[in-house]
C-alpha cells in the first residue's frame, strides 16, 4: 500500500484551514506564550493520531502472542451433567460408575426392562500437547516475529510525526519573518505615498508617477494582508497538529541562516534507507513469519500426540456418595487424507511471494522519494547563498533610493518600485530557507534517520542562527 507522504497530508490541511480563516479569530487579549521548537513537535508526536493506531496494532500483535502461547500449555475443563433414561446399556453402566450394582440387577427383566435412571456426573477432564506437528511453536515464533514488525511500523509513524512538525514550524518562521518585512514596507510605503500625494497636489511630481507608485503600494498592502492570513493559518494548523484548541494563542522563536546542511553523496542516502528505514525493516520481519507460516502449515500433514486424562464421580442420588473413577491415556491423529492441504500450502506460498514483491516495491518507491529529494535538495541549497545576496542587493538599494528620491533624481514610482522588489526577493528567500531546511528533515525521514537527536539538532540550528 502507497504511503501518503507528510508533505501532502500538510499541505492538504493547510489548504482547509486557510479557506476556513473567515470563521477563526484569535482573542488579542489573552497572553500569548512563546512555543518552542521542542515543546512543539513533542506534543505533535504525543497526539498524532497515526502513531496511536500503531499503538493499539502493538497491543494486537502482543494478544495473538499470548493466544499461540497457549497451544502450548495444557487445557482443564470441568464438567457436570444429569441424565434420565430407561436405556438398558445406559442404566447398566451408570449402575458400575456409580457403585451401585447389585445381583438383583442380574435378573433378565431388570436387564431387558430397567426402571429409568438418574444418574449426576462430575468430571474434570484435562488435555496435554506432546506433540502438535510444531504448530503452537510456529506461531509462536511468527507472532514475535509481528510484534517487532508492528513496532517498527511505529517507528516510522513517530518519523513522520516529527516531520510533519519540523515542516510546520519552519513555515511558520517564515511566515513571521516575512510577516515583518512586509509590515516594515508597508509602513514605508504608506508614507511615501502620504508624502507624495501632498507634493502631487502642489504639482511637483507626475500624476502617473503618484497613481503608479499608489498602484505598488496596494500591492504591497495586499501582500501583507495575505501574510497576516497566512501565519494566522499556520497557527491554526499547529495547534490541531498538537491536540490542541485551534484558536490558541502562542508565539514562535526561531531564525534562519544562510548555511545549508552537510553534503552526501546521493548514495549513501541509499545505503542509509536500506538499512534503518523502519518500514523496510518492518517489511523483512513480516516476510520472515510468512516463511514459518509456511513451514507450519506443511508440517501440519505430520501425525498429533496429545495426553488426556479424566477424573469423574457418577451418582444416582446428590445426598450420597458414588463412584469415582479416572482415565488416562495417549492419542495420536493422523490425517491420512486431507484434500484441502495443497491449497492451503500454496496459499501460504503465495502470500509470501505478493510479501516479498511488496518490499521490493517499497524499497524502489524509497529509492525514487530520496532521488528526487535529493535533486530538490541541491537546487535550493544552492539557491539559498543567492537569494541571500539578492536579498542584502535589494536592501541595499532602498537605501541607495531614498536620498536620490529626496533629490528628486528619483520619482515615487521608482522608489515604491524598489520596495516592491525587496519585498518579493524577501518572500524568495524565505521561501528557499524553509524549503532548504524542510528538505533536508525530508532527506532524513526518508532514509530513516530522522530521531530525536536530529529534532534537537534542528532546534539548537533555530536557537543560533
């Protein structure tokens, strides 16, 4: 079964949330705490709710141990019954167990033609397995074989908790920093355009320089709008990720840096997968209790020895004693000829095929999610140093702009122009960091290093940078 990747489960729910925006609002008043990066993304693995179904499927797997555990223990079984009958084979043997035949009971009348009986039966009967054609063993050794499958299923389910959370608080880090650029140009760009309408109406500049430079300032003025959406929703999608109430009021603390992470080759990314991808793992386990089951089910042609044993008491009265008696013996079964054995070998045989093609089908789609990761991965850390400097050029000439603009080598629409530019190349680049660090957190959850460690590395990055 295809996995739904953590990119498209967020991108889908953020999707949701931002048509909803309407219907939400934060309550300004009420104190806003700062959520770390830390507290974050362990509430998201504590609440994901993909995790606690692999939860209940450990619990599952440890029961079906615990139920082949028993084909290896011995069954007791207590029993009672009354019965009545005029049969003369039944009253003669209830008269035996109970210690009650006499000689009168020889007479031929007594024996054709018994007066109906009653007799009470109480038993304890008991089974002991010697030996089940390796039956009870075999589950055994295949259901411990599933709990570990089951647990590494968890194991990556908690992965991509934490890739889910890495992604969602880069974004909104982003967000905030672009959020105040854009409110910083915004400001700017208002009372340039104050200014400007003044000097417009004093006919000192151009009308299509004011209404042009009014234009980029709308621009502009949208944008931030936008962006006050934007990190609102992510908000919104963080606290549903966490359990908690989607309206809850927090703040974020985090920063970006120019550097991208370490370089590997493209193969050791594959030889990392293939060996601590937990799902492979899983994978290998599940093919590996196939495999016993496969055994098992051909030894199940091989004869069953069970020990069995009865104690009994038989009366005909409950106000006196009866007969106790006991029975030991051995048994052997055989089935000589069982028609649906071949079918149920076979059956076995190819359900550890379609496993063992399923694997090989996981382990090529792992192959194509990295190598295509990992191509993202090179173009935007390279990318990132460039929108970097783009980013310092374009700060660097609102600076420039602005006494050229008071010399009046410079209309408004040249300078409103500029802000304009500084505030998309600002979107570019945060846009390539979040990418930069979400796709490296990708890289590591699909080779299946991605772990506690690696979270608290990524949090130290956001503490310093």
């Amino acid at each position: 079964m295809k996995r739904l990747k953590p990119t498209f489960i967020y991108a889908a729910a953020g999707a949701i949330i931002f048509t909803l925006m309407p219907y939400f609002s934060f309550a300004g008043e009420l104190p806003k705490k700062t959520l770390t990066f830390k507290e974050f993304y362990q509430k998201v693995a504590a609440y994901y709710p993909k995790l606690k179904q692999q939860e209940a499927d450990i619990n599952l797997a440890l029961v079906r141990k615990m139920q082949a555990s028993a084909g290896l223990m011995p069954r007791l079984q207590g029993a009672t019954s009354i019965t009545y009958s005029n049969d003369p084979v039944f009253v003669f043997g209830s008269l035996l167990r109970e210690n009650a035949f006499s000689q009168d009971n020889f007479e031929l009348s007594k024996l054709n033609n018994p007066s109906p009986h009653t007799s009470y039966n109480f038993s304890l009967e008991g089974q002991l397995p010697i030996f089940d054609a390796f039956q009870a063993v075999s589950r055994v050794r295949s259901s411990k074989l599933l709990i570990d499958s089951a647990r590494d299923e968890a194991a990556l389910s908690r992965m991509e908790a934490l890739l889910v959370a890495a992604e969602a608080y880069l974004r909104a880090i982003a967000i905030e920093k672009l959020s105040v650029a854009a409110d910083e140009i915004d400001a700017a760009s208002r009372e340039d355009v104050l200014l400007a309408e003044e000097l417009n109406k004093q006919g000192l500049i151009l009308g299509a320089d004011f209404y042009t430079a009014k234009l980029m300032s709308g621009n502009i003025n949208q944008l931030r709008n936008q962006l006050a959406q934007e990190k609102q929703a992510a908000h919104i999608l963080m606290n549903i990720l966490m359990g908690a109430d989607p309206i809850s009021p927090f703040e974020i603390a985090g920063d970006f840096s120019n550097n991208s992470e370490e370089t590997r080759p493209l193969q050791d990314w594959f030889e990392q997968a293939y060996k601590l991808r937990p799902d492979l793992a899983a994978a290998e386990k599940t093919i590996r209790a196939q495999d016993i089951e496969v055994s098992r089910e051909k030894s199940s042609a091989l004869p069953k020895i069970n020990a069995f044993g009865q104690a009994r008491e038989d009366t005909h009265s409950l106000n006196s004693g009866g007969g106790q008696n006991f029975t030991v013996g051995v048994k052997a079964d055989v089935d000589i000829f069982d028609p649906a054995y071949s079918a149920r070998v076979r059956a076995t045989k190819e359900t550890l095929k379609k496993l063992q093609i399923n694997k090989e089908i996981l382990k090529q789609a792992i192959s194509q999610d990295i190598a295509n990761e990992y191509s993202h991965y090179t173009v935007v850390s390279q990318n990132l140093p460039v929108a970097s400097g783009m980013l310092g050029d374009a700060k660097q000439a609102v600076n420039l702009m602005m006494p050229l603009y008071r010399e009046g080598r410079k209309s408004i629409a040249d300078l409103l122009q500029i802000r304009e530019s500084y505030l998309n190349i600002a979107r570019q680049y945060y846009a390539l960091a979040i990418d930069t660090r979400a796709s490296w957190t990708r890289l590591l959850y699909l080779s299946g290093q991605l772990d506690e460690s690696r979270m608290l590395e990524l949090e130290r990055r956001l503490a310093h940078e």
